[in-house]
C-alpha cells in the first residue's frame, strides 16, 4: 500500500528548483508569473523550492554561459533521483541570437539528458504550465522505471 | 494477562490515538488546509487539500543524499528525534475529558512545565540535523531558529503563568500547571477565553503559534528565498519529509495547545448535548469521545485559519531582529497585562 501511495503521490508534488544560466532575466520573470494568483500553478502542486537538493523539476534558463556552465551541472547532480529537467524558452535549447558567441557553451542538451523543451522568447506561460505539466508526467514514469 | 493488555494499550496510545496516527492525518490536514485558505486569501485556486499528503509520501520515494561531510548518524536520526518529541508531547495535551489510563496516575502525569521542555526537543532536533551537515546556510538557519525559540519561550511561559494562576486562585491556591485541571476548571465555569483579564493571553498566544511552528511572518529561520531554507538546505528524500511531518504536527499541537488553554469548556457543551440526546453508559461515553475528538479538530482549523493562515496572508517576512523585538515587546506586553490583571484578582 506504501509503494501505491508513493506510486501515486509522485507526478502530485513537483517541486521546482529554478536556475538561472546567464538568461536576460525575461524568462526569470515569466517563471514567477506562473507562480501568481492568475496562473497559480500551485494548483497543480508546484512549489519553488530553494535549494536543488529538494527539488523534483529543474528549470534552466538561459544560453549556458562558458561561466556558469560547470555551475549548472554540479546544481543538476545535486538533484536526487527521479528528476526532470526543464528547459525555459529558446535560449538553452538551441542558444537563440546569442548562438556562436564565444562566451555561450550551450545548447544544454549536449551535457545532460533534457526531458522537455518549452520554446518561445520568453514562451507564455500557458505554454510552461503545459511543458511542467508534462515534466510531471515524465516524473511518475522515471519513479516506476526506478523501482524496476 | 493485565501487564500484556497494559502494554498493549500503551501500544495503542502511542502509534493510534492521540500518538502517530491521530497526528499524522490531523498534523497533514491541518497544513493542507491552511495552504488552501492562504491560496483562496490571495485570490488563488490553491492546491488540493490532501496536498502535504502528497508531498510526503513523494518524498518517502525520493533518494536521500547524505553530504560527505556529514555525520552520518546525527543527520540521519535527528528528524526522528524531533517526530518522536512531538507525538510524546500530544499525549499529554487532554482532549477535553477524555481520559487516558496511564497506569496508577491516570490524568496528572505531566503538566505544562513538561509540554514546555517537550517543545523544545523539535527546535532541537531540526538545529542538531542542520549544525550535522556543515552547510553555510545551515549555520545561518541554526543561528536564527535559535534566536526565533528564545523570543517565543518568554511570552509562552508568560501566558501560562496567567493561566495557571486564574485558575489556581479559583481552584487549589497558588499556580496550576495541570492541563486537565485548567479543562475541568472551565467546563465547570466556562471557557477562559470568556475572562476579560484572560483576553491579552489569548492573543499573546495566537501570536505565539506562528512563531513556534515556523511559519509566516515568522520563519526568517527557513527562508527558501534568501537562505535556501535554512538547516534543510542539505536534507532531502524521506528525512526531508519528516521533517515537513513534524512542522505539521507542531502545528496540531500548537492550536489543540491553544483549543484546551483557552476554549476547554466547550466539553461540556459536547456532554451535554450527548446528556440530551438521551443516550447513558457505554453508549454515552463511546459518543461523547468521538464528538469531542472531532470538535477539538474543529477548532483546532479555526485557530489555524486565524492564527495561521490569515496572518500568512497578510504580512511579509520579518527580519529575525524584528522577530525578536516583536516578541519580547509587544506580545510579551500583552502577557504580562493578563498576568498583572490576573494577579491582582480580575
């Protein structure tokens, strides 16, 4: 019954954990958004959390910058297990205007495995409602590929 | 045949009624409740109400990652230490009349001397739990919780003076420090929060649980946005959320601490009310502790909804030298102002 309720509770409490790679502070903002009585996305359970280690979600924003690089993945590594990692906005996905820049080590993909993309400059935040809610649903499954 | 059923029924005390269970499901619901009334304050559709239920049980899933410069040991038992304090300490918290057979000594087997130094143990265990890791903002977190315990215990201890002595002078002289004395006092002439001289108390106190459990506007000792919560910055799976559990629970013990002090003749009505309904013995008794039990949770989410969640609402977080300033200013004045009243015969 302990395992169901665990089984069960796992996709109902994300926990966010927000970081913030060099982003131009647009997509910082629009995070917080989602977390306002407009959007609440407490609703759905969500919670920002301060510290990685509590966290089920990681939301990155920005280019991944050569400085903040090593940064970001020691924060990703203090995550535990299972964990879901978000990108927010176009940034670190593909490095958007400032792809080529000798400062920008991105896209985030070519260091760790990204579960969901939520694209847009900054994207609405129905559309990262939507791309957390899948998280969520990623993360009820990473639980039971766990257990196995 | 009677040692077994006596530690049979100790058994039950501790993990069934008013110990683990009772705790666990009021503890949880209670906190549920008070993020869906903040939620609904703020204009928000807020989470479900089984929500910490949740959260709980997510985290019982969750790896847990001891640091490497931990002791091992200390970081991993403390939250226990701290869960184990609390379900003790809401043994001895009365629920109106009903009685729990402690061997010999059935009903004065510890008085509020002994609910104080219990509720330090938590405060305690979660400074031990932080201090073990080594964490930087475990070491700012421990400095301010312990700061945020000192500025608390002196109007507590205050209010329970004034208390104690209102219902002393009436009953055997002197100061009573028995819960269930301070309950039969007021199911007898009614409820304390009814004494004019008692009302600076009651407020004192409402003021007080905010700041006992940790929370808004009070919690500058867990500040997720500044200090990455503090002593829990370096907790995470299922110690995480034992202690998540044990700020719930101190919250239940917190309001039912509130409920008895203060709204304790409300059994009587609930005797009554059975009284009328024509029901005798066994009966009587069986619907007389099921109805106290649930109007004792009643009020005790009243309490939370206005000593909690409401003041939640409304404030920011303070800084901790405005904390203990707050505390051993203004509260402590209004403690005082009832003892003072009490003292000289209001």
């Amino acid at each position: 019954m302990f395992k169901k309720l665990i089984a069960e509770s796992t996709g109902k409490s994300p926990w966010l954990f927000h970081i913030n790679a060099g982003s131009c502070n647009g997509c910082d903002i629009e995070l917080v958004s989602v977390l306002t009585p407009r959007y609440d996305a407490e609703r759905l359970g969500f919670k920002l959390t301060g510290s990685p280690r509590h966290a089920d979600i990681v939301v990155v924003t920005g280019p991944v910058t050569e400085q903040s690089l090593n940064r970001v993945l020691r924060s990703i590594e203090q995550v535990p297990d299972p964990k879901c990692i978000v990108t927010m906005g176009s940034c670190p996905q593909s490095g958007n205007v400032f792809r080529g820049s000798y400062s920008v080590a991105g896209p985030l993909s070519k260091y760790v495995h990204v579960d969901v993309d939520v694209a847009g400059c900054t994207p609405k935040p129905e559309a990262v409602i939507d791309g957390l809610y899948l998280a969520t649903q990623i993360l009820a499954q990473k639980r039971k590929e766990m257990k196995k | 045949m009677d040692a077994v059923l006596n530690a049979l029924r100790y058994l039950g005390y501790v993990l069934i009624f008013p110990g683990f269970l009772f705790c666990f499901m009021t503890g949880l619901l209670l906190a549920g409740i008070d993020r869906k009334l903040v939620a609904r304050m703020q204009k928000r559709v807020g989470p479900p109400i089984l929500q910490p239920f949740y959260d709980f049980f997510k985290l019982c899933g969750k790896k847990t990652i001891v640091p490497a410069a931990a002791n091992k040991t200390v970081f991993l038992l403390a939250p226990l230490l701290g869960l184990a304090a609390l379900v003790v300490l809401q043994l001895f918290i009365p629920v109106f009349r009903i009685q729990l057979h402690l061997g010999g000594a059935s009903r004065d087997v510890a008085d509020v001397i002994v609910i104080l130094y219990l509720l330090l143990i938590p405060a305690v265990s979660i400074i031990l739990g932080g201090a073990s890791t080594g964490s930087p903002y475990a070491g700012v977190g421990l400095s301010r919780e312990m700061v945020t315990v000192l500025a608390c215990e002196l109007p507590l201890v205050l209010v329970l003076l004034g208390v104690g002595r209102y219902v002393g002078r009436d009953t055997a002289g002197g100061i009573c420090f028995s819960l269930n004395q301070i309950v039969d006092y007021q199911m007898e002439s009614g409820s304390l929060i009814t004494k004019a001289s008692l009302i600076p108390a009651a407020i004192a106190f409402l003021l007080v649980i905010p700041g006992e459990t940790g929370n808004h506007p009070f919690d500058a000792a867990e500040a997720e946005t500044e200090i990455c919560e503090g002593m829990l910055a370096e907790y995470s799976g299922a110690p995480l959320g034992v202690f998540k559990l044990s700020h719930a629970i101190k919250m239940l013990t917190m309001t039912s601490l509130f409920v008895m002090l203060f709204f304790g003749g409300v059994g009587a009505g609930v005797e009554h009310l059975v009284a009328l309904m024509g029901l005798t013995g066994g009966a009587a008794a069986a619907v007389v502790t099921i109805l106290d039990i649930l109007v004792m949770v009643l009020l005790c989410i009243v309490v939370t909804a206005v000593g909690i969640s409401l003041v939640h609402a409304v404030t920011a977080r303070l800084k901790i030298e405005q904390i203990f300033k707050y505390y051993w200013t203004v509260v402590s004045a209004l403690a005082l102002l009832s003892l003072v009243l009490v003292w000289y015969g209001l």
